[in-house]
C-alpha cells in the first residue's frame, strides 16, 4: 500500500510481490482477522516535527506453507494543512490474480469522537502503469481512497489485509519489514509469525526480537518506541539502503534457493529447426566464437525487451519456441533462449540470477528468491567467462567487446551451483568507461574568437552508452546536447555546430566529431582578457555531496578512465600562462595529472583522470572533498594572448618612445 506521504513509508514495508494471472479485481470489507493484535493509540511525550506525525506503524504477517496473510494497521495525524495534503489520499496497491485485499476500517478521532469514515463504494480501482514504463506488465491494481473533510489535528487510523501469496514459490516465508523511514514513528511493531523456524538478520543495527512458539508456529516480534527519523540524503551508492530493516527466510542456504530455481527452468528448450539450421550456419561461416557472437545479438537486437509477467511466467520463463514466436519476451524469457541456442553449439551458458537494484550488498542477505530481480547469462567459452545481459541493446557484436554490466554477485542456475557467485569482467577494458577526447582550437586573439574541432574516442560500455544517445535522438537533439554543454564552459559557442559519428559495432568503439565557433572566447580578468581551457569530459564523472557531513557513503563513477588533450593554435602572441609543470593528484578514490607544454605558437595540455573505487565512506568525505577542490582548480587552465595588431602598435610606442628620449638627450 502507498499513500503521498512519502511513498517510501508504506511502499518499503511491502513484501517483493509479482503477479500470476488475470484477475478481476474485487475488494472485501470485514472485521480484522482474529490472529492478528490491533494495537491502541500510542503516547509519547516525544515532541511534534514536521507535518505529520506517525503514531503507529504495525505490520504482522502469518506463513502457512503456501498461503500467506499480511496485516498492517496505522494511526498517524497532520500537524497542519501540508500534512492534511500529504496523507489525504490512501492507495492500496494488490495482486488480484492471487491476492484479495480486505478493508478493516478507515476512521478519524476528533477532539476525543471517533467517526468511522469507510465508504465501501468511494473506492477507485485502476491498473498500475508504474511498470509498463519498464515495458513490463504484471496485472498490478491499485484501489484510491481519498478522505474528506480531513483537519489538522485529526487522529486518522486505517488497517487492511492482503490475503494470498505468489504460488509460484515453493514457500512464500521470505521477506523484508522496514523499521525506519525518513519520518519518526512513535512506535513500530512487527511480528511473523510462521509454521517453520525462519532465519532472520538486520541490515543496518540489530534490535530485540521476542522469539516464542506456540501450537507448532513460531513467532517473531520486534515492538520498538520513538523509533528516530532518518536524514534523508542524496548521491550515496545505489547498493547502500540507508533504512534499517528486518530480513527473514525459511531458507538456509543458496542451495535452496538454486533447487527452487531449476524446477522453474525445467521447460521445454527445443529450438525450431529453422533456427538450429541458422546457428548450424553461423557455426560453419564464422567459427564457434562467431556464432556465438551471432546469437548474443540475435537475442538482444531481434528479440525485443518486453515482459508480460502473468500466470506462472511471473518467475518461469516461457519455452524457447513462444518467445520466438512472440519476438518479444523479459529477462529469463530471453535468457533461457539465449542458454538453449548456445547449448545447440555446444556452448556451456546458465542463466543466472541478479539483482539491478543491490549489486554486491545481496551478499548479506539470507537465502531467499527475494533477493533478485533480474536474469542474465553466464557463458563459458574457450575456458573463460563472459556474462551477458540477453536484454541489453547496442551492444555491438563481438562478444569480446561487449560492455561488461557489474551486477557483482549471481546465482548462476546450474545443479551444481551452491552459493552466489562473484561477478568478473572478461578483461579490464570491457568494464570501465573509456573516453579519448582531443581539442584543438584555433584562437584568434584579435576577434577574440575561436575554433574549436574536438574528435571523441569512445570504447565498450562508453561506446554503449553514446550509441544508445545517438540511435534514441534526432539531428536536433543532439545539436542541442552538445552545444549546452559546450556553452557550459564557452557562453560564446555558436548554436549551430556540426555533430558527426562514426560507428565500428565489430570492435564495438565509436568515433564523435565535433566543430563548433566560439565568440567571445576570453573573459574580461583586472583589464585583461585571460583565455581558459577545461577538462570538461572528466567533470561529468566528478561527485561533489551537497550535504559534505553526511551519514551515507557518496557514490562515485566506477570504473571512469579519461583521457583529454587541448591543442592550442594562436593568432596572436602568448604572453602568459599557468605553470608548465606537472600536477599530480593521487588519493584512495583516484589519480589525476595535468600536463602542459609551450609550442611554437601556442600551447597543449594533456588530462588523464581514472577512478579507484565506486564511494567515499562518509567519514572520509571530508578528506575526500579536499582533493575534488584541488582537481576541481586544476581542470581550468588560464593562459593571456595579444593580438599581432597590439603587438605592433606596442612597438611602435616603443620606437616613438625612444626617438624622444635620443632628443631630449
């Protein structure tokens, strides 16, 4: 369930769910299950903050086997009318297919009377369009319910249950129950109970957990008080959740996990003979590192991305045949494709199990198919391991130079895989983002203008990323994106530049041409025009926290390898310029130089930036911040220049100069 008060609140205390199949979806209305504890109105003489106040947050959910129950009761009240805006509208968000959601009350206290404020017919029922965004589709529906004549001050209570569980899973005692939130909750209660024993941990900091059985089921409860809001803050890592919560599962080991798996996978995997005829052929044309090659990009490019997660393809893939003849399918759809054309080349391939929003932080978790989110494949050739992503584009076509996507921990789905699996690169060079970039301006000192030609080099997941820009924007945009940026570092630059690329998807590199006039070059600096240079293709990769004294780490692009050079060409005399000397920067988040040289009319330097690691631990931000301003002044390069028409207008002052003082004498 999610309402507008901050959607995070409710919207992360809500269990991973997937749909199973359509449904017409219906709502029931009854009194609140007889297992569950309604709690009372909570008192604390913690004092009122912001614009609403959390009083109660109260989730129970009870495992038996297959079936599933959730529970969850709040009471909360605005403190004034941004408050009122903020919780006014409640939207319980359920699966039809396999879940019914029961409305238990919906009521408001005002000045000591409660007043039942449940219409059953007030509900508006609609299909989440949340994931359709994603291109995927899985039978979401959201039921919106918007109170009246709501008044700060007012006491507002709501409880439902969502009654079922995905039965695709072999068990369903697995979850995640959040016990902080931006906001402070004056008391937080949790309890699951189950007919198994669970396993459970903390991500953050551990707090008590009441451990009791009775009737054969155990039961888990965590009852905390003035539970204190967490700082929201920004720019830190995406494998970092900075809220506490509880994580529980029946399972014990990723073994388990894997078994659950593999029955998923245990489909029908023949491939039409048109198609083994194909591969037959690639294998005989191109060698077996080129058809396999020719199948990673059959799949990716051929195949497109969409996935409708219905019935029991919310977490099976469908068989190889239909998505072939769907020409579409999602991640596993595409996955188990990809596996069953290379095993008809011979070719070992597993799909494997990932999460796109965790990275390396699932290596925490208890075992559990909550974990993942994403499938992609793990192929083994030549005695080396190269992991695809089935669903990625652009990609180009050899599967040597293939962007390498670092989801850092996998379950490969095999019989003999027992625990998640490290993530490596095939090489180096196919992991990190990878920029060349030349300059060479052509300055007129006298007009104050410039010429600027800048040819850009960009390989593997680089290349990738510029493709995708390239293939997804018309001729318009991107002169505008280019030449933005460019007024970024020279107001000057003229709005209609000349922008031309050149693809190699063999080698999977990409080559940007760039010419752009510049008026107005050089900046009025104490009666001088001082002329300035910019390592403008490193700043996008630079962090720079707004918040310095923070509680999260500060993410920072990885794995980032820039090099850049500025030729400089002038009309002119150079006069002055900042020192010729190196500079060098070398900390435990990266390494920087600044080369610059005299040429015989004008100047070059050179910048070479690469990354160390992905985050700054948030006590070293201070340090950290420390060496970004030393970079930050030594990306700018400052050089003055006169015109050759000032140039003898100065000599000749000095010849009339000297006429003078010969008569004087």
């Amino acid at each position: 369930m999610k309402y507008r008060f901050h959607g995070q609140l409710l919207a992360t205390v809500f269990i991973a769910l997937t749909s199973l199949a359509q449904a017409a979806p219906e709502l029931f209305f009854s009194a609140a299950p007889d297992w569950v504890e309604v709690l009372p109105p909570v008192v604390s003489k913690r004092p009122a903050q912001g614009s609403v106040r959390v009083h109660l947050l109260n989730s129970q959910i009870r495992h038996w086997g297959k079936e599933q129950q959730y529970y969850f009761q709040v009471i909360m009240e605005p403190l004034n009318q941004q408050g009122v805006n903020e919780i006014a509208e409640l939207n319980f968000s359920f699966y039809p297919a396999f879940q019914k959601l029961l409305v238990h009350d919906i009521s408001i206290q005002r000045d000591g009377e409660r007043l039942n404020r449940l219409k059953e017919d007030a509900f508006k029922l609609f299909q989440s369009e949340q994931e359709l965004s994603s291109k995927l589709y899985s039978e979401q529906w959201n039921a919106l319910y918007i109170l009246e004549d709501i008044r700060p001050g007012d006491i507002i209570r709501y409880t439902y249950t969502i009654d079922g569980s995905n039965p695709i899973f072999a068990r369903n005692d697995f979850g995640r129950l959040y016990l902080s939130w931006p906001q402070a909750v004056d008391r937080r209660l949790v309890k699951v109970i189950s007919d198994k024993k669970l396993n459970y941990r903390f991500n953050h900091h551990a707090v008590p957990v009441s451990e009791t059985r009775h009737q054969g089921n155990f039961a888990y409860t965590l009852d905390l008080r003035d539970v204190a809001g967490v700082l929201a803050e920004s720019e830190y890592p995406y494998w970092h959740d900075p809220l506490n919560y509880f994580q529980y599962s029946g399972y014990d080991t990723w073994a388990e996990v894997n078994k659950w798996a593999l029955e998923l996978y245990q489909v029908d995997r023949s491939l039409p003979a048109a198609l083994e005829k194909t591969l037959d052929s690639w294998r005989a044309q191109l060698g077996l590192e080129g058809a396999v090659s020719k199948a990673i990009e059959y799949v990716q490019e051929d195949i497109r991305y969409f996935g409708i997660e219905l019935g029991i393809n919310s977490h099976q893939p469908r068989t190889p045949q239909e998505t072939l003849q769907k020409r579409y399918g999602d991640c596993k759809d595409k996955a188990l494709l990809l596996t069953s054309m290379l095993a008809h080349l011979g070719v070992e391939s597993y799909p494997a199990l990932v999460s796109s929003s965790r990275g390396r932080d699932i290596g925490r978790d208890i075992p559990s198919p909550e974990t993942f989110n994403h499938v992609i494949n793990l192929i083994i050739l030549n005695d080396r391991e190269y992991w695809v992503d089935a669903t990625a584009s652009g990609q180009g076509i050899d599967i040597e130079h293939k962007g390498f996507f670092d989801y850092e921990l996998a379950l490969p789905i095999a019989e003999h895989t027992q625990s998640l699996k490290a993530m490596e690169p095939s090489s180096e060079r196919v992991a990190s983002l990878s920029a060349r970039i030349e300059e060479q301006f052509e300055i007129d000192a006298a007009e104050n203008s410039a010429h600027l030609h800048v040819r850009s080099h960009f390989t593997h997941l680089k290349a990738e990323q510029v493709r995708q820009f390239f293939l997804s924007a018309d001729s318009e945009q991107i002169k505008s994106s280019y030449t933005n940026f460019i007024a970024g570092y020279y107001p000057g630059v003229n709005a209609n530049p000349e922008i031309l690329y050149k693809d190699s998807l063999q080698e999977n590199q990409l080559e940007v041409s760039e010419h752009y006039q510049i008026s107005e070059f050089a900046q009025l600096h104490s009666a001088r025009k001082i002329f300035s240079l910019y390592g403008s293709a490193i700043v996008p990769y630079l962090s720079k926290p707004q918040r310095p004294i923070r509680k999260t780490p500060l993410a920072l692009a990885h794995p980032v390898d820039v090099l850049q050079s500025a030729t400089v060409r002038i009309r002119g005399e150079l006069l002055w310029q900042e020192e010729l000397d190196t500079i060098s920067i070398d900390n435990p988040w990266f390494t920087f130089t600044r080369r610059a040289k005299r040429l015989k009319n004008g100047l070059e330097v050179k910048y070479a930036f690469k990354s160390k690691t992905d985050h700054v631990e948030q006590q070293d931000v201070p340090q950290y911040l420390v060496q970004f301003k030393q970079l930050d002044t030594a990306l700018q390069y400052k050089f003055w220049a006169k015109s050759e028409a000032s140039l003898e207008r100065s000599n000749s002052q000095e010849m009339k100069n000297l006429i003078k003082s010969l008569i004087r004498k």
